[in-house]
C-alpha cells in the first residue's frame, strides 16, 4: 500500500496545492508485508529465502526521515541474517515503524499496530510515537516492546531478546554496500542529522526525536558515494533543518578518505557535487548562508531545487508561530536567488488557519503567494497536535473557515503553477525516468522532487527504463504535469 506522504513538521511532504487537498492528511506506508519485491529483490539485497532463519516483517510509516531510519534496522536485519517476508502469517514478528507528528498519524500508527498484532500477535514498536510508550500500551498492552525514534540498537536488541540470532546465513554477503533500500534504485534519501533546534510551536518534533544532531560528515560522504557506486541516480539531502547541518559541532573540521572537510552544509554540498548525480536539498531554512548554496546551483553543482517551507507570511502568525523571517525580508531574497540563478525552482508548504489567524492576515499570505512565484507549493490546515504549545493559543479558526482559505489559497496556487509551467512549452530538460508504464514512460526533471512534486509524461515511450536519463521537450502541460518527447540524439 502507498498513500500520500504527511509531514507537516518540516512541511515537505504535502502534495501540490493544485491537488487533492485530502489525501494529505493520511500517512505513507511502505510495507515488506505487500511488496517484498520493490525492497529486497528489487534492490538485489537478498537472494532466496533462507527456511532456517527468524522471519521479520516491516512496516513504515510517515516522513522520508523515518523511512531511512527503517532502512537502517533493515539492513542490520539482513546483515545479521533475519529473512525479511512479506506476509503477516509468514512472519515470526513484525516491526512497525510509527509517525505521531499529528492526530491522523498518530491513529494511523495505532491502527497499524492494531492489524499487526490481530494478523500477527508479536509485534515491536518503534519510531516518533515510540516516544510515547504509555499511549501505545494503553490502546495495546501485547505488544512485545516500543522503542523510540532513531533507537536503531534497540530495536535490534528487542529482535534478538524475541527471535534467536541467525547462527549462519550465507546469503549476509549479499547485502550491498548501500544496504536495503526501500526506494527504487535509482534514488535514495541521504539523512544529514537527527533532531531539530527550532522550537515551532505547531511541532513536537524536538520533544521525540531531541535537538540537532548532525552526522559526521565523513560518514555522510562515504555513505553517498556508496549509493553513486550502487546506481543511485539522484541523492535527496535531508533532516529536520538541512540549513543547520553542523551547527551543534560548531562546524567542526573532519575527514574524509584523509582530507579535511569542515560539518558545513556548503562543504557537503561541494563534496557531493563530485560524484556526478543528482544533489537534492530538502528543508531547508532561510539562513544567510544559503546564499552560497544559490551560488552552487547557479555553477551546476548541485540541482536549481530549494524545498524551504515558509509556513506564512504575515509577521505576527509567524511570531506566534515562531518561526523565523517577515515577507518583505523573504521576498528581497527570493528576488536575489533568482537573479544569481535563474533556473532556480523553489517549493515551500504554508499552513491556513493557524489559530488567531484574521482574514486581513490570510489576505496577507495570498498577496505574498501571488508576488513570490513560486514554483511547488503545499498547503494544508491547521492541525492540533498533542503536546504542541500551538493549542493553548487563544482564537482557533473555525473548520468551515479553515476549509474556505484553504480552497482560495489552492486557487491562487493553481494558477501560478499552470502559468510557470505553460512558460516550459518547447524547452528541452534532461528527465530521470521513474516507470515504464501500459501508457509510456514517466520520470521527473530537476523541478520535481519524488512523491511530492509534479512528473514528465512521455506517451509510447517504451524504450527507456527506470534509472535513464534522457533529453526531453515540452509540448504541453497542465497546472502540475507536463509531458513531452524524447530529443533524438
């Protein structure tokens, strides 16, 4: 099962404003349970079945960050000999990796831990909602553990204490480099940092996965080399604040295969250019330095691609919010990224009716949206979220008002985005294919992130496969998709 992506927290994984609104409320689920295929055989990290040894399986829920987490417990997994299977009956336990950033992921995770135990009985639970262990044991006092967010040792612990350690399994070496991936092949996500040091007040983010805690960069590098050496196409960077990537080290001097290289995001982002793919930036915030990262792009270094979430515009939902930056100082900066680098495709997410919001306000944020041009916008409304200060602010707007903006936002958006991309009619760009499907190919340019952006249609285009990068004009397009034909060499 795949559904539409939820992550409100860093405000990435909400569909464009053009579509349908509703399926962002739901969490995205990638399950070892229904497609084994798509997350070992596909990514060639196992080979057959091993009868003798304990049987796992997986399901994951939520953000791209919670998905690399259960790439992480997958490959220890496989590395120590778990087969992973793909039914609930063929397994000796099931992990679920839950999301608890809103309600709806919250009942969502519940629910799955529910239909894991009935079809199952063992189940471990880790994850954002891990953090709240007396809230799952209470809906479900059977489960066999709960481990929090990012508990990787943990939760292998927990396996071994329920499953007995393969002894032997001479399919380990098989393994690859990159470890299991649950993405295609061609692309993968590359977490920079646990945790985030903002204190938002519609996020409960840094009271379960804690403050920033950047990687080394050493061990970022080399873990993206090996997916560049595995046929990874493109690298999407992210954490819960990108921007702020060595922080917490005070940007520190490291190394790497003997050379030094300082915890920066702009050195990361240079060394990542070496390996000759597809460098993605996700949540990113509007610190000065992101300056020199527009100077990157505008070099070819790095794709033209900024997701950096607004969240509003108007000063005071921003304060109440606390979040940083005004739209005046937000819309001079944008004027001068794209001066410096034109090409550049900016996708941010806002959210409507944040509790206290007026209409003058929202009026506001649409006046903002219709001068920024931006390229890939989310949306959605406000939540409440258990924990969140936000819910102890006075005024909440009423759900039918809330709705309203939202639908008046999505139109202003809609017309924004048909115009942008009507304005790309007979360019050519080069497009990383994603699927071969009964109607032709589909991939992506550097203005479409996966899942969450829009896609490049190629009618009867049979010839290419997953992982291709081919030269593609524009020849028509709506308010999110475009589609095109292959440029002949």
């Amino acid at each position: 099962m795949t559904v539409e992506q939820f992550d409100p927290s860093n405000s990435s994984s909400v569909n464009d404003s053009v579509k349908n609104e509703a399926s962002s409320q739901t969490v995205k689920q990638t399950t070892t349970l229904e497609n084994p295929a798509k997350v070992l055989a596909a990514q060639n990290a196992v080979g057959a079945s091993v009868e003798s040894a304990a049987r796992v399986g997986f399901v994951s829920l939520g953000c791209p960050k919670n998905l690399v987490d259960s790439e992480r417990i997958l490959t220890q997994l496989r590395t120590e000999g778990y087969d992973v299977v793909p039914s609930y009956h063929d397994a000796d336990m099931v992990i679920v990796n839950t999301c608890g950033f809103i309600d709806a992921a919250v009942q969502e995770s519940l629910d799955t831990i529910g239909e894991a135990l009935k079809e199952n009985g063992k189940v471990l639970v880790t994850g954002c909602l891990g953090a709240k262990e007396d809230e799952i044991t209470e809906i479900h006092p059977n489960v066999l553990g709960v481990t929090g967010p990012h508990a990787y040792e943990e939760v292998l612990n927990q396996v071994h204490e329920h499953l007995a350690k393969p002894v032997h399994n001479p399919f380990v070496d098989l393994v690859p480099d990159q470890g299991v991936k649950l993405t295609p092949k061609h692309f993968a996500y590359l977490k920079i940092s646990e945790g985030c040091n903002h204190r938002c007040t519609f996020c409960i983010i840094p009271s379960m996965r804690g403050d920033l805690d950047s990687r080394p960069i050493g061990d970022v590098i080399g873990e993206a080399k090996r997916l560049a050496n595995a046929g990874v196409k493109e690298v999407l960077v992210i954490s819960q604040d990108t921007s702020a990537y060595g922080v917490d080290v005070k940007h520190k001097m490291d190394f790497y295969e003997g050379m030094p290289v300082k915890t920066h995001l702009k050195q990361l982002c240079e060394e990542l250019s070496k390996l000759g793919i597809w460098v993605r930036l996700h949540y990113v915030y509007p610190y000065p330095h992101v300056d020199d990262i527009i100077l990157l792009m505008a070099e070819g270094k790095i794709l033209p691609y900024l997701d950096i979430p607004f969240q509003h515009a108007n000063k005071r939902i921003l304060k109440l919010m606390k979040r940083p930056g005004s739209s005046e100082r937000v819309l001079e900066r944008i004027q001068k990224w794209r001066e410096v680098c034109p090409e550049l495709v900016i996708r941010s997410t806002f959210i409507v009716g944040f509790p206290g919001e007026t209409e003058e306000e929202f009026e506001e944020l649409l006046a903002f949206l219709r001068e920024a041009q931006l390229d890939r916008v989310g949306c959605f409304k406000y939540s409440p979220v258990e924990g969140a200060t936000a819910n102890e602010l006075p005024d909440h707007v009423p759900e039918a008002v809330m709705e309203d903006r939202l639908q008046r936002f999505m139109a202003v958006q809609a017309e924004i985005s048909a115009q942008k991309l009507q304005a790309r009619i007979g360019q050519e760009y080069l497009v990383l294919i994603d699927e071969v499907n009964e109607l032709g190919a589909v991939g992506r340019s550097y203005m479409d992130a996966p899942e969450v952006d829009g896609k490049v249609h190629l009618s009867d285009e049979f010839d290419v496969e997953p992982g291709d990068q081919i030269w593609v004009q524009v020849i028509h397009a709506d308010e999110h998709d475009v589609w095109g034909i292959k440029v002949e060499d």
